[in-house]
C-alpha cells in the first residue's frame, strides 16, 4: 500500500531558500509538509510562495521570526483548525484531513528557546484536550528546542508530558548536526504509534542547518490524476508543403456560398484540415524540468558536498567539518550566482518574455489550479450560469425605458451603422490582438498568422459578409470558460472566476468596428478623479464612494441594452447584427482538457472581446444624469461617487443618501446590484484631521466598510501626501439605515 507521508522541517527562513525548497517539495511528493520558523510576515503575499499542486495555509509570528506553515497537496481536502490566542509565546497550527474513513487531525509547532517550556505545555494540553476526543488520530512534528539526546530536567518534563496523554516520540537519531555537537531537537509525535512506520531524518544543508524529519502514516495516500496537455506539434512542420496544399485548397467556394454559417463553417473545416495534416495534435504528459540553473557542475559539488557530510559524520573531526563547510558554502554561493546569471541572460535577451519565465518557474506569484474535488466541468458550468442575477422586467422598469426611449436620437440622417472593412484593417487588427488563446473552434493566432498572407482576402470577405448580412455566425458564439481561483486555497465553487475563451475569428469583427478614446486610459481616469478630489477638499472636508458591481458584465439584460443603442441613434440594421451578436450564445467549462456540456447564455456580454466594457459603457451612461448632490466618474465598471462633507454632517448624510438611493434604484432596473463588500468608503481629509468626532455615512441596502487602500481602474488609493486620514482611525463599520 502507498502511505500517506507526513513530513516536518524547521526550515529558518522560507524566501531566502524558497526554489531549492520548492523543488524538493515538488521533487520528493510529500503529502502533508508542516514547517516551523517560516520567518514570514503578513507584507509577503502566500502568492509568491506558491508550489505546483500544493495549497499553503501559515500562521505569521507579530514580529520577528518564528511562525508555522503547512503545504497540503491539493487532492486532498482539509479544515484549518482555529485556536485561541496562545499567551505562552507557543507557535502552532493545526488542520484536519478526512482520508479513508479516518478523522486525522496534523498539527506543526515552534516553541523558541526564551519561552517557558511549562507554559506551552499548558496550551498545548488545551489543544490535545480538544483534538483527541474529536479525531480518530493526532500527529504533528515540532521543535520544542528541547534535546531528547540529553538527560536533563526539560527532556523529562516533555517525555511525561507525552507519556501522560499517550502520545508516542518516533523520531531517534540526531538531527541538528554542527561541528561542535548534535541533538535531537525536531520530532513527530502521534497518538497512535502502530500507524507510523518508516519515520526517518533527511539532510536539508543547503536549507536549513536543521534535518526533515518524515514519516509514513498507515493510511493509503490519494493521487492526483495524471495530467496530460494536448497541442499542435510544429515539430516536423515543413512550410513548403504547407503552403503548396494551402494554395491546392477550395477555399475560393467560400465567395460562392450565400449564409454566413455555411461559410465560415467551410472556412474552419479546411483550415483544420490543412493544420491537422501538418501540425498534428499531440499529447504529453505534464512533467516538472528540473531548475535551469542546476548545471552539471552544480550538481556535481552537490555530490561532494554530500560525500564530506558523511565523512564528516563518521570521524567527527574539525578537519572534516571544515571541508564540509566550505563545500557547502561554494554550493549556496554557485547556486545564488547561476540563478542570478540565468535571469539575467533572459531579461537582456528578450525582456518581453521576462515575465512569461518568472511564472513558468513560479518565481512570479500566481494562483493555483483546479482542486480535483472542487466540482466537475458541468458543475462549474451550471454554477457560473446560475449565479449570475437575472433581472424580471417589472412595470418600473417598463416605465423606464419607455421614458428614456421618448428623448432617444431622433436625428435619422446621421445614424450610426457598421462599416465594411478593407484587408489593410483586417491585417492591422490581427497584429494587435495579442492573445494566443485557442476556442471552440481551435484556430489560435498563430494559425491565422501561417495562412494569413494567402487567405487574407477570404477572411476579409467573411467579416465584411457578416456586417452586409447583420449576422453574427453560430459557431463564434460558443464560449470556453476555465475556472481560475480567485484565493490561495479554493474548496468552493464560488472561490473561481470564469475567464472566457472566444474563438480568434469572432475577435476581428469587434476591434473593426470599436474602440475607446483616444488618450484616455487609466491614468487619465485617476488623475481625473483626483483633481476632483483635491476640488472638493478646497471647499471641507470628503467622502469618496467606490461602488463595485457583482458579475456586471454578466449581468447586462438585451432588451435593455438594445434599447440604449437605438436612443443612441444605431440604425435598424446594426441593431440586427447587435442583437444577432448578443443572442443564442453558449458556453462550456474545461477542466483539464475534459469539457462540460453546453449551456446557453441569456444575458450579459460576451467577455473575452473588446466590446464588453464599451457596451457596459453605453448601458450606464445615463447613470450619472439621475445624481442630484454627487459628482461621479466612471471608467468601465469602475463608479466612484463624491462629496464634500459640510459642517452640517446631518444634511450631507441625507444628501449622500438621497443620491445612493437612486444609483440602487437606477442600477436595480437595469439588472446591475451593487456589491457591498466589495464597495469602499473613503473618507479624504487634507488637513489629516481624525474622524473619531464625525458622524459615520451610511450606505443603501447594507452596512458599507470603510477603506485606507482601495483599488479602482487597476490603480491603488493609499495613504499618500495627507490624501487619506490614518488607518486608525477608519476601523469601525460604517452603519446607518436600511432600505
């Protein structure tokens, strides 16, 4: 039977040696690694110390050094355990995992050497006194700083406290090792001694100077499912041949046919064809390179590294303690000079893939995968539908449209319609669009860059067809969603975003016809907002809403939608192809290669196009025109309403009110709710005066939280020049009344 690993390591520090820890992690497949003196702090993200297929919980020290870690592979689903506050000054971390029928409760612990050994003995009492009666098994590694290799008064204290609620020590040999000594200091402790075997210590020298102590628990380990990834081998891809049958095919029937599906239909059948006689679909088996900068030579002074270690061991002299450490010491500084020269030579030689290798190294944070029990690819699909808000069109907003649409464009002879596109905007269009990411229909840009200097005339015909016939084909409306988490540790449904994959093709049509004013962009937008600000301060003091709509560009309802492009003076036929381009969309999740079935999409824009936040755009343009006291700005979804706050903090308490009342009103017709949790308050204050004395603001619907750091247009708000009041002073929850 394969048994599940349990594994413990003081590990001093864990971003100084992160990668070599990494890739032993990834290396050795342990399933549950419990760390001590991880030496982090809440200012490092869990997103910069992320492993392949590992979740990451941790429990900081307040201050320097200490604090616990545990990495669990992701196949296997685990409860954080919360404890009280520990007075003693003992570190500890405890989680659950449910495996084979067995409740085991895993715990990793730090007691640093100033703290009273009697005092964490009595907290972790509390902690097994709560454990053991809970769980089928108890196990957890430490370093109590306590040498069991010596007879002294605090080995006995420690092995009565064991003996006293059953729990057995198995770890025998030493495993802190210097020229001067060695002692028995990191332990695994279980209560139920029979269910651990091959408990054993192993060196992590260029690491720690503390050893991994690891043991098998006699249970049958899960494993995650082989993952394969399929792609277009351009291996044997002779260009040539390539473009010989490219010129041999019927891809001139395509101006003979007369519907828009037909056509592009064709157009896919022969383009894949032609790709799947000459790139070929391959399949392989997801494998880790080992570190690019391990050469042979590192890897060689490793061995010896190891050699003198042993030798040193065996004969214990200073000699050899020397020759050890000085090989141990030319192994961390090579390591240190080949990883700095290896980023290095990849930064000067293409800077724009920097990145790109920062994250395939997972040097760069990132976010995790796909849990394998999270859900199936047609749960997450029905999820994503289903948690979307659909809006019943009542009389209000009946009421609504039908007053807006009585001021609509009237000007008929200055209607807006979708123009027909020549080959020079076609070809300019597909260098802009950056993405490689390959649809329903698996063309990806690269494909379209091979064939486009022969089939540039046909793919203009079919984009120039589709706005002649105001249809939008079929077979570009299907969507492929991948699940990505929005957390370090996803167990639910609702800790995934969609992200959505169009078909390239589908992406033409869109960047043809749109695009957004020209000098205007994020920037522009902060620095348009905050000149507002610095306005309004002029005149007292001000409060800054940060209004945040859930799922808004799913949300969006057509009929709206169509209405506020007819008032803004689209023509009857852009309408149709609008309306073609909105409607009988579906979408299918992939999880891992492995689809979902489809379903259809009713409402909200497609994402992945650059018409979503200019349709967004034109659904809440008029939002602003509705505010009576407020001053607003708006970049996308991003809505920021503001304020300055008279003397009269009663006044400008209903004023703001009144205002946020009619944003929810307004926003409820259109299908739009306001996200509370996510919505911020900031209050701006030049003179940096407390607000302790100030009456709080309330918000519609629920109560609001106040915010120091806010994020909006991709830019941060944070305390700067005297912009905000300190983060003391804007704790409390800001309540009032409840629509």
């Amino acid at each position: 039977m394969d048994k599940l690993n349990f594994s413990h390591f003081n590990v001093r520090s864990l971003c100084s040696n992160f990668v070599a820890f990494r890739d032993f992690v990834v290396d050795g497949q342990f399933d549950i690694f419990g760390l001590s003196e991880t030496w982090l702090s809440e200012k490092i993200a869990s997103s910069s110390l992320t492993i392949p297929d590992y979740n990451i919980i941790r429990s900081d020290r307040i201050g320097r050094g200490g604090g616990t870690a545990f990495y669990i592979k992701k196949c296997y689903k685990f409860q954080n355990l919360e404890l009280p506050a520990s007075e003693s000054g003992l570190e500890q971390l405890w989680i659950s995992i449910k495996i084979n029928g067995k409740n085991i409760c895993f715990g990793t612990l730090y007691r640093p050497p100033n703290v009273n050994l009697l005092g964490c003995l009595t907290d972790l009492e509390n902690s097994i006194s709560t454990f053991l009666p809970s769980y089928d098994m108890l196990v957890f590694g430490s370093d109590f700083n306590v040498d069991l290799l010596t007879n002294n008064n605090s080995k006995i204290v420690l092995m009565n406290f064991f003996e006293k609620y059953g729990l057995h020590q198995t770890v025998k040999v030493p495993t802190r090792i210097t020229n001067s000594n060695s002692s028995l200091i990191d332990i695994i402790v279980t209560s139920c001694s029979d269910m651990i075997t091959d408990t054993e210590t192993l060196l992590m020298d260029d690491i720690s100077d503390h050893c991994l102590v690891t043991c098998k628990v006699n249970v049958r380990r899960k494993t995650a499912g082989v993952r394969f990834s399929t792609f277009r081998d351009y291996k044997n891809f002779n260009l040539v041949e390539f473009d010989h049958d490219m010129y041999n095919m019927d891809f001139d029937n395509i101006f003979v046919l007369h519907e828009v599906d037909d056509i592009v239909n064709h157009f896919t059948k022969l383009v894949t064809y032609l790709f799947d006689k000459h790139a070929p679909y391959k399949k392989v088996r997801f494998t880790k390179p080992p570190a690019p900068w391990i050469t042979t030579n590192i890897k060689f002074m490793m061995r010896l590294r190891n050699k003198a270690l042993t030798k040193f061991k065996k004969h214990k002299t200073e000699a050899a303690w020397q020759d050890y450490k000085q090989l141990r010491n030319l192994v961390t500084s090579s390591l240190r000079n080949e990883k700095k020269a290896y980023l290095s030579f990849q930064f000067k030689t293409n800077p724009k893939k920097f990145w790109l290798t920062l994250r395939r190294l997972k040097i760069r944070p990132g976010m995790p995968s796909h849990h394998e029990d999270t859900g199936t690819a047609d749960e997450f699909n029905e999820f994503f539908i289903n948690s979307v808000p659909k809006l019943c069109i009542d009389d209000n907003t009946n009421t609504y449209l039908q007053t807006y649409m009585s001021s609509k464009f009237l000007d008929d002879s200055n209607l807006f319609n979708f123009l027909e596109v020549d080959e020079k905007s076609i070809l300019r269009v597909v260098r802009e669009i950056k993405s490689n990411a390959k649809g329903c229909d698996g063309i990806d840009k690269g494909m379209i860059d091979l064939i486009l200097p022969h089939l540039l005339r046909h793919i203009t015909f079919i984009i120039n067809t589709c706005i002649k016939k105001n249809h939008f084909p079929a077979a570009w409306k299907i969507a492929n969603i991948i699940p990505t988490a929005k957390n370090s540790n996803p167990v639910r449904l609702s800790d995934y975003r969609p992200i959505s994959i169009l078909p390239f093709l589908s992406k033409i049509l869109p960047f043809t016809q749109s695009g957004f004013r020209s000098r205007h962009s994020t920037a522009t937008a902060l620095l348009k907002v905050s000149d507002d600000l610095f306005r309004i301060c002029d005149k007292g003091d001000t409060g800054c809403l940060l209004l945040d709509y859930s799922k808004a560009f799913d949300t969006l309802n057509h009929r709206i939608l169509l209405k506020k492009l007819q008032y803004f003076g689209f023509s009857d036929c852009s309408l149709k192809l609008m309306a073609c381009y909105l409607a009988g969309r579906q979408q299918r999740v992939f999880i891992r290669e492995s689809p979902s079935t489809l379903l259809p999409v009713d409402r909200g824009v497609p994402q992945g196009s650059i018409l979503d936040p200019l349709l967004f755009s034109i659904y809440t343009a008029d939002f602003k025109t509705y505010l009576k006291n407020l001053s607003s700005h708006q970049y996308a979804d991003d809505f920021q309403v503001y304020c300055s706050l008279s003397t009269d903090f009663k006044a400008s308490e209903i004023k703001i009110n009144e205002d946020l009342r009619i944003i929810y009103d307004i926003s409820h017709h259109h299908g739009l709710f306001l996200n509370p949790n996510k919505t911020q308050l900031i209050f701006v204050d030049l003179k940096f005066t407390t607000m302790e004395k100030k009456k709080p603001i309330l918000y519609s619907v629920e109560d609001l939280n106040k915010a120091v750091n806010a994020i909006r247009s991709g830019m941060p708000f944070k305390p700067a020049s005297k912009l905000l009041v300190p983060r003391s002073t804007l704790q409390d929850k800001v309540k009032g009344e409840q629509l």
